[in-house]
C-alpha cells in the first residue's frame, strides 16, 4: 500500500521484524540515508540500529540503477536496500517506512513492528516534482516549513519552490538592504477572504539569512531542492513601501492588505536593476541549486504606461511597448544569472515579450503556455493552475473554509498529466522537466489550513509525477486508505471524504456562487490571450 506507487511491487515471504535488536549497515557513500533511517526508526525501535548481533539487519548498498532509482526486498531477518545513489536510497527508505505499520510515524511507539515479505523497484517518471509554498502572503514559521518539508520527502518529492516576496511580504533577510525586512515584512492587518473586511491584526515575519541555511540544509538531507522566489519586476510591493525610490510614483506606500493583482510595480532604472542584483548576490549564496525564479508574472504595466520616466527609458532601449520593457527586464536578470552559473525560472507570462533563451517556463496557465515555451526549445515545469493549485477549494458548498476558484477535488488532481496532450509524441515533449503543484496563502492562514488543502491531494499529485502512465483511481483509492493513518500518525489535519471537521469549516461571510464563475470566466480570458504569444 505504497504511495506515490512503485513501478514493482510483489509480495514475499516475511515479515521482517523491527525490533531493539534491529541494525542497519550501509555503503559508505550511502551514509546520509542510513543516518537519516536510523533517525527516524531508533524513537520507535528503542535501539540504535548499530552494527551487531540482533533479530534482523537493514542493508543498504550501491547498484547499478538511476541515481534516483532503488529495489527494495524484505523478507525474514533482512531488509535491503541497492540504489543508485544516496536519493534512491533515501526513496527506498521511505517506501521501506511504508511497508511498517503507521505507528512507525510517531515520535515513540510501542513495538516490536511487522513489514510484510516485498519486492519493490522503482524509479521517478519525471525529474522535477515540486511543490510551491507561498510564505509571502501568509508566514510559515521556520518549524513549520521544515515540518512541511519532512511531508515532501514522505511523497518522494524533490523540489520546494519558495515564494519567499510579494506585494504582502518580503520574507528573507537582505543585509545590504536591511528595510526590506524592517518595513517589507509587516503589514499593518490583512484582507479576510478574498473581498472581505479587513482583520485588523498586523502580520509578518522573515527569516534571517541562518534560517534559511538551516531550510536549505534540511531539505537537502531529504534530497529536495529549495528553488527561491523573488518577484519582479510586478508584485513588489512590499520592496517598494521599504524603499520607494524602487517605485514609480515617488510617494510612500505601504505593504498591501489586500489580494489581488496590484498596479505598483519597480521602475526600469538602472539603479532598481543593480539594487535587485545585490539582493539576488545575497540570494545565490543562500541557496546552492542551480533554479532561480524571478517570477514575472502578472506585472500591470498602468504605471509604466503614464511614467514619463519609463516612456524615456523605452526610447532609450528603441523598445516599442510595455511588453518588450518587461522582456528586457528579465533578460537582464537571465544574463546575470546565467553568468553566474545559474538558470532563471519564470511564470509563463515571460514569453509575452520574447524570454530568454536559457530560461526555464513555469506554466500556470493551463498548460498551453507549456506547449508554446517547449516548441520554442525552453524547459518547462507544468504548474497548470487547473489542475494543480492547491488554494482552489475542494468541494462545492459554504463549509469549505477557502471558498476561492473552481473546485479542484482529489479525482481532478489525480487525473493531470504533467506532458500536455499536444506534446505527445513529439520531440518537445521532452523539454517537460515534471510539474509542480502550488500551496498559494492568500486564504490559507496558518499551518493548519495548509494541512487542510493541501492534504490527501498532495499525494494524489505526487503520483503524477513519480509513477508510470496508466493510473487507476480505484487502485489509487484503496492504497490512500491504507496512507492517511500514516498522516494521522504524524498529526497532518488533511480533509476527509465526508468534508471539513467543525474546526475546519469557514467562519464568517459564505462563499458566493459567482466566484467561481468569476474564475471560470478569468480562466477562459487567459487561455484565449495565451494564443497570441506563438505568433
């Protein structure tokens, strides 16, 4: 009853025995796995797992598989692990955990434990699982966001993409630009719902540049990437209110409290750009992987459109729009970037004026914007909002407590393919890196609501990207079942089939009919602009 499902599964004969007794050897190459399973298993065996005499032994060596790849076999008296590197046996421990009872997921249980007779081997479809955790509109605490990486790793998922700036926040600690934090990460109170009243309660918080270290660190011995962040040249509020010469107003704002699209957006002055390229200096040394996202998205060009400023800056460049503005924007950050060893990530929008050749496509819109970005030889991550943004609600009626977008259930999760219809087939159909859903906070104030909606259909997506085409809802179904005592276990507060638990349910104003209509009518104007782009 495994999740995300294994290419391999069949039964042998067992079981395997978890004991005090138990011990565990491992390659020396391999030793950052075997810590990691000795870590997890030791609170609830009562035992260290070291070499020696004992009622069985965990094994886990090197073979020649996929650096992600592993087979698993358990029988009586041994449980081994052959991988081809340290992240297939990090994955082969996990699925090995699977095999246990749930209560091998609390912190002290009473043994001894059964794991049935298995052979499994297995290996990732796809290269890039990730999911987005935005920390800008609504703060995570660093416990918080470790705690949400431990259930990344539970799914075999390898990226966190970190929305870590936006109009309601800035979130990470700049040095050379101190205000940031001091000014940019406090709002003076927050929108409750997506029209609602304001709440009147100040909200914020950042983390200092040890904390993120400390994330990066964590999620790295989970073998997970940490892909930061930091929104421009729109959403930027937050930067602006800190320093308003960013801005193209010359009047002081503050960080926003309400949602939505704003219209403050940076300047194009040479001074804004050399400004973001010493907070991204700051950046590059925080986090070691080779993905940087700068956004791009949703940038209201109102501002720049009235600016006598940007007009002179476009006559300057010989531009002919505000599109070609923003285009020369990120082309900028991707040649600073790629000089620096490092590829720049965007949302779709950056193929409006013409992206950069290196940049890798973040596709939310549907998934046309995928089809476009990988026939014109980009990267592309499938981060279709239709299918894989977890903020949508899950169910129709006015309990559910973030009644925003069109109801996106478990089954719809389920169904996505992260290769768009239109590439199959076809040599650009391997530009799709993998997909990445999205934990978006606008409506999602604490940790507990992130359990909420982002549980079990985060495990329904997790097998979309690992596991081979052909799924099967019932089977899927079934083995679900058997997982969500291991989340109880844990203490994840996910949605259960019958709907939201009393403490779970929407306080306040109900949800109205018409926003989902809205979005279903906002949606239809994005995939009929998205066209436009490919010529």
């Amino acid at each position: 009853m495994i999740v995300p499902k294994p290419v391999t599964y069949e039964p042998r004969p067992g079981p395997f025995i978890l004991d005090g007794r138990t011990s565990l050897t491992a390659d020396p190459a391999l030793a950052g796995p075997a810590a990691w399973l000795r870590g997890e298993l030791a609170p609830v065996t009562g035992g260290e797992l070291l070499p020696g005499p004992g009622s069985g032994t965990i094994r886990l060596g090197l073979g020649d598989l996929p650096p992600e790849g592993y087979r698993l076999t358990v029988g009586p008296g041994e449980a081994e692990i052959v991988a081809g590197g340290p992240a297939g046996a990090f994955y082969g421990a996990q699925t090995f955990r699977q095999l246990l009872p749930p209560a091998v997921f609390r912190r002290a249980a009473a043994g001894p434990f059964e794991a049935p007779g298995a052979y499994v081997e297995d290996a990732p479809r796809f290269a890039w699982r990730g999911c987005l955790l935005d920390v800008a509109r609504h703060f995570m605490t660093k416990h918080e966001v470790l705690r949400f990486i431990d259930l990344l790793a539970l799914h075999k998922l390898n990226v966190l993409h970190l929305h870590l700036t936006d109009d309601q926040g800035w979130r990470v600690e700049i040095r050379r630009h101190p205000r940031l934090t001091e000014t940019g990460s406090w709002r003076r109170e927050s929108q409750s719902g997506w029209n609602g009243a304001m709440d009147g309660r100040p909200h914020g918080g950042y983390y200092t540049q040890d904390d993120i270290r400390e994330i990066v660190a964590y999620a790295a011995r989970r073998h997970i990437m940490v892909v930061p962040e930091i929104d421009l040249p729109g959403h930027t509020q937050a930067a602006i209110a800190a320093y308003p010469e960013l801005g193209n107003l010359g009047t002081p704002l503050e960080v926003r409290t309400t949602w939505g699209v704003g219209v403050n957006v940076l300047n194009a002055e040479e001074s804004t750009i050399a400004f973001f390229q010493e907070v991204l200096e700051e950046v590059l040394e925080l986090f070691p992987g080779p993905y940087v996202s700068i956004g791009g998205d949703e940038c209201r060009k109102d501002q720049w459109r009235e600016s006598p400023s940007a007009r002179r800056r476009m006559e300057e460049l010989g531009l002919r729009d505000e599109e070609e503005l923003q285009s020369w924007i990120v082309h900028r950050f991707e040649e600073w970037l790629s000089a620096r060893g490092r590829r720049l990530v965007g949302w779709d929008e950056i193929l409006e004026g013409g992206p950069p050749p290196g940049a890798v496509v973040a596709s939310w819109r549907g998934d046309l914007g995928a089809v476009i970005a990988a026939e014109r030889g980009h990267d592309v991550v499938n981060c279709a909002n239709t299918s894989l943004y977890l903020d949508y609600r899950q169910a129709e009626g006015e309990e559910e407590p973030a009644p925003f977008g069109p109801v996106l259930t478990l089954e719809d999760v389920y169904a996505f393919e992260p290769v768009p219809e239109a590439l199959r087939g076809r040599p650009a159909a391997d530009r799709v890196l993998g997909a990445q859903c999205g934990v978006w906070t606008e409506l999602i104030d604490s940790a507990r609501r992130v359990d909420y909606m982002a549980f079990p259909r985060l495990a329904a997506f997790a097998e979309t990207v690992w596991s081979p085409e052909g799924r099967d809802l019932a089977d899927f179904s079934d083995r679900l079942a058997a997982h969500l005592p291991r989340l109880d276990a844990i203490g994840v507060e996910y949605r259960r089939a019958d709907g939201p638990l009393p403490w779970q349910r929407r306080p306040g104003v109900p949800g109205r009919p018409e926003d989902a209509e809205r979005w279903r009518a906002k949606l239809a104007a994005w995939t009929a602009n998205l066209p436009q782009i490919s010529t």
